[in-house]
C-alpha cells in the first residue's frame, strides 16, 4: 500500500490566481482524499511571484510550500505548459505519519555557504532527510551546496536554479511570507522510503582541450594563457565573433556548444558542463553560469537539439536506478531542464517530454521546471551545481 | 522610428507558433518583447535582436511572410 502520495497539475491561465486554482485542482485530483502535506510550485515570471504564492497559502493554509520561478513555462509528462500570461505548475506530496516533508528558506546575501548552511540546519533539526530539493537564485550555488554539505552531509541533493525569461534578475524563490529575489529554498522528505535521483550532461565532449589558466569565480579570463573569448571562438566558429570584437551575449551560440570539466565519479567520467554566457571586451574574459577553477582542463562540448531532448531517456533510467525502483513503484518526480537547453530545442522538447516522460513513467506526478543552473548528486563526486543540464529526482515507496 | 513593429512580430509568433516560442524570442533577445505594445516605439537595438532571432522560431517562408506584412 502506498505510503507516499502525490498529485501535479499545471494551467497557463491568464491570471495568476486562476492558475494556481487550475493547478491545484488538477493535482488535488490526483492526490485524492489524502491531505497535501507539501507544496512544490513553480511560476513563469509573466505572473507575480507573490500573487502566486499567496493564492497557494490561502488555498492550503498551514501546508509547506516550496519552488522557484521557471523560465519560458513549466513542464512534465504533459509536456510544456506556457501561456502568453504565463504559466503554474504544482506538486502536491502527503504522506502517512511516518514520513515527514519539511521546508527551510533563508535569503542569500554576500554569504552563500552560511544560507546554505542556515537552511540546512532548519531541516536536520527535524531529522537526517533521504533528499533535499534546492532552488536558489543564480550566483552562489556552489557555495549554498557547501553550506548543505557542512550541516547535511551526504545527503543528496537536487535542485534548479531560479529563472526568468530575459535574463534580467525577475526570478524569485520561495521564502517566508513573500518569494525573494535573492535566496534559497529548500524542501526535504524524510522516513523509510526510496528517494533519489540522477543528474546528466546531455551534449558529448569534444577533443578541444585547454587548461584554464585564469580565473576569478564565474569570470574565465584566460585559457592555455590566451583571452578566454579568442579561445572559444576558434572553437566555436563565427557564430561568436561579433562577441568577441564587441562584447555581448553569446547565451544561445553556447547552448549546443558549452564547455566542460571532466570529473571522474564512482560511475565512470561525469562532465560538469558550464555555459559560457557573455564576452566583455576589452580583454576577451568570458561571464560564465557556474565555476571555472584556475588550473583545471576544460573540453569543449558539442550537441544537437534531438540530443539534448533524447537525453531523458538515460536520464530516467538512470534515475529509476539510483533508487533502485521500477516505474511503477515511483509516486512523485521532479524534473530539471536547463532553460537555455530548452530555448536551443524548441518545441521538440514538448514533444520529448511526453515520449519520454509520459512514456516510462506513466501516471506519476512530476513537476517539471525549466532553470538557469541544475543541481544534482554524482555518485563518488557528491552534489554538484553545473549548467545545461537535466536531472530528475524520484520517490518510491 | 518605426512603431509596433515589434509587436506585429511577437503576435505573428504567438499565433502562428506557441506562447512558449515568444518565450524563447524574450531569452533570446533579452528583452521583454511582451512589454511592446502595438503604440509602442520600436527599440532599434531590440529590433536588430529580434530579427536575428527569429530563424530559431519561424521558416524562410514564414519569415519573408512576415517581412511583407511589416512592410505594407
């Protein structure tokens, strides 16, 4: 008999709070007469984050909620779920008394590791989780993990960074009472059940290689000692080169050509993928979305859109794997899609989502998200954040 | 100045694609394309984005389709 339960529902009504009754109503259905006992919510950022997340507390008083704005749309088994005004989409989770679901907010200021750390501790004071999902806002990721790891180690987590749709700081994560601009939100399931997941890098490497020999956080400045910028566009070709006389945005020439560290888990090579995001001139130092350590190799990465959508398949299977489930055991799942990913794919991952999603996992609830940086846990490497990337996280009985 | 050219575009790509496709123009361009309204200035810097956008979302045909309507 099932312990865990779940419901997901999505809308792309025009106005916020018709959304969220949309949603609510699709995943009550599902969920049936158990009481929600979580509220997973994700938003396009055409709704106001706070019209969204109030409508939900007044319609589950009492209930944890937890999420982060999505870029373009939401998306699941369904598929994408977008709307000219917007889009909603939610997980409900209840469960028998002997699991418990908690949540633990904390902004994000010049600190990240203390948020981590601070959130972190809220939950473990409740217990050891068996997974903790993590949305933040874009900028200090890596350090908000370590902050987890101080106060919750080994514990996996998964996760995606909050997303607008212009790239220009509109994203909100879920916080007490009102969704912020700068922060993280975290939810973690705890009790004798199966939680887990995977998290892969969807384009293949290349033998473009070069050591990065400068670097400040999330700035790559030089590469094998030469601009950064001049590097990547003898890789990537002319599709960059106004960039790296000008300056400028190279968000989209990257999503199919990314770079990577190599890293080896206990599953073999994992490649932490890093989207290169904008060349400042002069200089040629290249804006990335996740870290670039000084003195370590990068490859350059190369995929096609029915890559990046195929990538599912083995993300399912590799999910259904770590927590040793079949499909039909699964009860809820949470699916993490780069946005700058899905912007490359287009419709094709509408498509994708409903022949690979909907196809091995039929009738589980996931609530997707489309995100600007995914989290996830590697076997032998821990929990990683990285660009450009999918994972899925999985709950079973 | 030209006006409510952007907004022809993104209308175009709304009825002809998805809202989802209107998305992927505003990540692209980096500009919320859905804040130009049909009295609204054209940016030409945005103008020149979009345009160089719009072979991700739209065919050679739809897009010499939508060069004719600009235009008349």
């Amino acid at each position: 008999m099932a312990r865990l339960h779940a419901g997901a529902g999505s809308s792309s009504a025009r106005v916020a709070r018709d959304a969220v009754r949309e949603a609510l109503t699709q995943a009550r259905k599902e969920l049936g007469d158990v009481a929600p006992r979580l509220a997973y919510v994700a938003w396009s950022v055409e709704h106001d984050a706070s019209v969204v997340v109030a409508a939900l507390r007044e319609a589950l008083p009492g209930v944890p909620i937890h999420g982060a704005s999505s870029s373009l749309g939401v998306c699941g088994p369904q598929g994408i779920t977008a709307g000219a005004h917007g889009a909603v989409g939610i997980l409900l989770l209840g469960a028998d008394a002997d699991i418990a679901l908690h949540v633990a907010h904390a902004p994000v200021e010049a600190d990240g590791r203390e948020a981590g750390r601070k959130a972190a501790a809220e939950l473990m004071s409740k217990g050891r989780p068996k997974l903790i999902w993590m949305h933040a806002s874009p900028g200090k990721e890596e350090d908000i993990l370590l902050g987890i790891a101080d106060e919750a180690p080994g514990v996996p987590v998964f996760g995606g960074s909050a997303a607008d749709n212009a790239i220009a700081g509109e994203w909100r994560v879920v916080a007490s009472p009102e969704p912020i601009a700068s922060g993280v939100s975290l939810a973690a399931i705890y009790g004798e059940l199966r939680a887990g997941g995977a998290m892969l890098a969807p384009h293949s490497p290349t033998d473009r290689k070069a050591v990065v020999t400068r670097s400040k956080d999330r700035v790559l400045e030089a590469l094998d000692g030469r601009p950064a910028a001049r590097v990547l566009r003898e890789w990537i070709g002319d599709s960059i080169g106004s960039q790296v006389e000008e300056g400028g945005n190279i968000l989209a020439q990257t999503s199919l050509h990314p770079i990577a560290f190599p890293r080896t888990g206990s599953a073999g090579v994992h490649h932490v993928t890093v989207h290169p995001a904008v060349i400042h001139v002069p200089g040629g130092a290249v804006d990335l979305f996740a870290r670039a350590p000084q003195g370590s190799e990068l490859c350059l990465m190369q995929g096609t859109p029915e890559q990046l959508v195929d990538a599912l398949d083995p993300l399912i299977t590799a999910a259904l794997s770590s927590i040793g489930a079949a499909a039909s055991e699964v009860r809820a799942g949470v699916l993490i899609y780069c946005a700058g990913c899905a912007g490359a794919v287009g419709p094709l991952l509408h498509e994708g989502l409903i022949r690979h999603l909907h196809a091995r996992l039929p009738g589980v609830p996931v609530l997707g998200m489309l995100t600007f940086g995914e989290q996830g846990h590697v076997p032998g490497l821990g929990n990683l954040h990285q660009d450009l990337s999918l994972s899925l996280s999985l709950i079973a009985d | 100045m030209s006006t409510g050219n952007i907004h022809r575009i993104t209308s175009y790509v709304e009825q002809r694609k998805t809202p989802f496709a209107v998305s992927r123009l505003i990540m692209m361009t980096g500009s919320n394309l859905r804040s130009f309204g049909p009295d609204v200035e054209d940016d030409p810097a945005v103008m020149r984005k979009l345009r160089s956008a719009l072979g991700a979302v739209l065919t050679d045909t739809e897009i010499r389709e939508l060069e004719v309507q600009l235009a008349s």
